[in-house]
C-alpha cells in the first residue's frame, strides 16, 4: 500500500476526480499533485493549487517548464522536420515526456513510492507518462485509474465530480477535451467524435476564422541559426516569447488549423482539430531555408528520418538511443541553416515569398538564362553518357539477345545466328568515334570497349 502517491495533475476533469478517488482507493495515503506550466496560459493555471488542496492533495507543485520545453522538446523536433500522419505538429506528444520526468524529479525529492496520472486506457498519453517512468524510475509502481476504476465515460466524471462538490469547467452540454501548451491546442471529443461534423467557429480559441481574418497580408521574417529560430521581423527572442509571438501573428491571419484522423498507437483512429499558428509558420519556414541551404541528397536523408522521428516522438520514445542518434545526424546537417525566409500570410494562408542565407546553395551564376562564363554546357554530354550507362548497356544486351534468338530461328541458312564480334560495328574493323560541334564524344556511337548493337 503506497504512503506517497505523485500524481500528474492539470486541474482538469479527469486529474481533478483522481485526487479524492486515490484517497478513498489507499486509505491513509497522501497525494501530492504536480502541475506543469508548458505555455497553457495563465487562466488555466490560475487556482490550480488551491483546487488541488479542496480535492484533498496534501500539496500541489506548479513547475514553470515553458523555456525547457521549447528549448528541449520544440526545437529539436522541427529541426527533425518530424510532422506524424502528414499533418500532427506533436504538441501534446512532445510535452508528455518533459512532464513526467520533472514528476518523476518531484517524487525522489519528497521520497514517494507510487506515481499516478489521469490518463485514458484508450489514449496515447499513458504509453507517453508510462515509458518516461521507465527510464527514471523503474522502481516506482504506477496508478492509473482510468484502468481500474468503474467511471466509463465523461459523462460518468461529471457526476462523480458532482457528488463530492469538486469544482470542475466541463459540462455535459460542453464536452470537448482539450490540451493546451504553448505550441498548440487541440480539440477532441463531442461532436468532433462525427469525423463528417464540421467544427463550430466557436471551438476554435487561438485562430480567427479565415473569413474574419484582416483583408491585407501581412509579411513576417523569421530568422534561423543553425536550424534553430531566433528572431521574427529582425528582433531577437527568446524561445518562448518567439513562439508566442508567432502565435499572436499566425492566429490573427487564421493560419494552422489541423483537423486530422490519426492513427492512435492501441490501434484505433481517432479525429482531432489542432490549433498550431506559430508552428505551421515555423516549419514552412525551416523547410524552405533548408531547401536553399541543403544539397539533394542531404535533404533526401533528412526526409527519410523525419516521419521515424515523428513516431518515436508520437509513441512517447523520447528517452532512447534511437531519438539520441536521429539528434546527432539532425545537428550535423544543421550547422549551415542559417538565415531567413519570409511568409505571406492572408486568411488562412501561407505563402513564401522570400528566403536568404550566407550557406545558400543556390547560386545565380549559374543558373541565369543568360550569358554566363562559370558553366561549360558541353560538359553535360559526358554527365549523360555517365549517368545513363546502365541504362544504354541494357538496350544493348536486350538487342543483342534479340539477334541472337532471331538467328536461332532462321537458322544458319539465315546467316544471322549469333552476335557479331565485339570489334565488328556494321562492317568496321575498328570503333570509330564522331566528335560533336563541341568536340565530345557523339552520343550515338559505341565508346571503345562497350559491345556493338547488333543488327537484328
């Protein structure tokens, strides 16, 4: 019978019932609650301590983890590129992690022996809460009552809220479940439940509609610093206060609204609409500096760890090797995105307008339609012969096969049996080579040493 129990707690519906039901559950034990700032704002924290101590927590932990979280969490996965189902910016994943190690941190500082967390048997966040638990503290047993307890549904949390006076804000006519942090706030629940209902304007708190969106676009300039954002429109900012403010710009344009149906880990769907302004402009930008700063076959690696990144983040695999070594390849391919790109953002959409970077790769001597000295076009004959050598040998076996069963039919009377020798072209004792305008080799002979097309 544990005599501490650490609790993970929002002040939400779900934490907010687990108090009281863990006292009534291990008689004498004491609960002590742990609530993280991520950027959910002021009003949802407000009280959050005294609400704990009116549920019967013996002492509620507020813990400011915002700079943490973007520094730590954030950055390193847009850096990845990592998005999941194509379209989730893993606000909620990301934060799941950070969270429970700073419980598991309170826990050994007051000497607990059991953690505890609110969430469902059907969700995601329990894999999340459960496996960060493994790696800080295995010893510790867990509690999770959405897996024992007899309430079945939200509805059935309202009311046990009810019969012992808990204050609670969810209402059985406002039923949606929502998780909000600085990067994003998601909706699910209610008549999201329908994946054909259109969400109701009034669902949405941190983006305007795109019809009451301002009837001018608006420029913002993000600049980047080895991949990691650092100022928007020329000013520097902390991490924190960037994401804020893009936040404020994004949402006013109606910019990053996600309604997505995604692929819980227990092998259900389930839809979600996710609010995420300041991200969509982060990720359209780091992609677009990446793409002017990275060569193709970096930036076709970088693609292929991304969705492995946003799975191990998804899945609640922040703590492993895996994540560590995707870390040590995403810094390297880093060092040189640096710069800025500049968005256009106009009732609910995105546009990039503009990017730049001492590291670009692109490079206009090059590549102008006009009049240049730093690029021989002739030099590309010789890349195409090259690059197209398999290709070319594979025509020519085809045709010599084809020669060959042609004179296995005709018999010898036919006098086509069998491939010519490989120094007989059409007659010539030796290969002759035809050089172009541009002094290469023509294209259409044979280069020494490869066999001949065979007449068929």
């Amino acid at each position: 019978m544990p005599k501490t129990i650490v609790l993970a707690y929002s002040g939400g519906l779900d934490t907010s019932i687990i108090v009281p039901w863990l006292k009534e559950r291990y008689a004498g034990a004491r609960v002590v609650c742990v609530a993280a700032n991520i950027g959910q704002g002021d009003a949802e924290l407000a009280g959050v301590r005294e609400k704990a101590i009116a549920s019967g927590a013996a002492e509620c932990f507020i813990e400011d983890l915002r700079e943490e979280y973007v520094r730590d969490f954030i950055w390193p996965t847009l850096r990845a590129g990592a998005v999941y189902n194509r379209k989730y910016l893993l606000g909620t994943s990301m934060a799941r992690p950070l969270i429970a190690r700073r419980q598991v941190e309170v826990a050994r500082a007051i000497g607990a022996d059991a953690l505890a967390h609110g969430c469902t048997g059907k969700g995601n966040d329990q894999v999340r809460f459960e496996l960060t638990y493994m790696a800080f503290a295995p010893d510790l047993p867990v509690i999770a009552p959405w897996r024992e307890w007899d309430i079945r549904s939200r509805e059935d949390a309202i009311r046990y809220a009810a019969e012992r006076k808990i204050p609670i804000t969810a209402t059985v006519e406002k039923i949606y479940s929502r998780d909000a942090n600085l990067w994003h706030l998601s909706h699910e629940g209610g008549g999201l439940e329908d994946p054909n209902w259109a969400p109701v304007e009034d669902m949405f708190m941190l983006t305007r509609s795109p019809e009451d969106a301002p009837d001018l676009p608006e420029r913002v300039v993000i600049g980047f610093e080895r991949g990691t954002p650092v100022s928007v429109n020329g000013e520097v900012l902390s991490p924190v206060e960037l994401v804020a403010k893009l936040n404020e710009i994004g949402g006013l344009h109606g910019v990053g609204r996600i309604d997505l149906v995604e692929d819980r880990m227990i092998g259900m769907k389930s839809r979600g609409v996710y609010e995420t302004p300041g991200g969509t402009l982060l990720y359209a930008a780091h992609s677009e500096l990446e793409q002017l700063v990275l060569d193709r076959r970096t930036n076709a690696a970088k693609d292929l760890i991304a969705p492995r990144y946003a799975d191990l983040v998804y899945e609640g695999r922040w703590w492993t090797t895996e994540r560590e070594a995707y870390d040590a390849f995403v810094n390297v391919t880093q060092e040189r995105v640096t710069g800025s790109v500049t968005l256009q953002l106009y009732k609910g959409s995105l546009t990039v307008v503009g990017r730049e970077s001492a590291h670009a790769l692109y490079d206009e001597r090059f590549v102008t339609f006009g009049e240049d000295d730093v690029y021989q076009q002739s030099d590309a004959a010789g890349y195409i012969r090259l690059f197209g050598l398999s290709q070319r040998v594979r025509a020519i076996r085809d045709a010599e096969a084809a020669a060959a069963a042609g004179g296995v039919s005709g018999g010898a009377a036919g006098g086509a049996g069998g491939p010519p020798h490989k120094n007989d072209r059409a007659g010539r004792g030796q290969p002759h080579h035809q050089k172009n305008a541009e002094g290469g080799e023509d294209a259409s002979e044979e280069a020494p040493g490869e066999p001949a097309m065979a007449s068929a």
